[in-house]
C-alpha cells in the first residue's frame, strides 16, 4: 500500500477494486491537495485497513478497504 499511496500524493490513479456488495468499481482518486478543494466534515477514521482518498469525478471522499485493490495505475 505504501507504493499506491505514494503515487496519490503525486498525482491522480485509476484505482480498480472490490466493493462490499461484491461488484468490482473502477475510481480516479487522488490525495494530491493540489488538485482539489473541499471543506472537512465529519471526523477522522483511523483505520490501518481503509484507505481514505478523494474521487476526482465524484468530488467527494470515498474509501476502500486495501485487501479489495486489485490494480492501480498512475494515470
């Protein structure tokens, strides 16, 4: 995970993984400040397992548990 987080603090990745209800979803995500704005709600989850990143076409924060990634690609 420390490779994939790496290159979202560098840019945008294509991240490919494996949601709760079992369907596979395809995100941009990013935890680049520079490449969006947002203000912060809700409390911080501090999850070793989760990986918290911001969507770029949602314009929103989502999640993942890292044990579902099942590709990255720096986009």
């Amino acid at each position: 995970m420390d490779e994939v987080v790496n290159m979202l603090r560098n840019g945008v990745v294509e991240l490919c993984f494996v949601k709760k209800d079992g369907s596979v979803r395809v995100m941009r995500a990013t935890l680049n400040a520079a490449l969006f704005t947002y203000e912060h709600k809700g409390r911080e989850r501090n999850n070793a397992n989760v990986t918290c990143v911001w969507d770029m076409d949602k314009q929103a924060w989502r999640s993942f548990r890292n044990e579902s990634l099942l590709s990255w690609e720096q986009e």
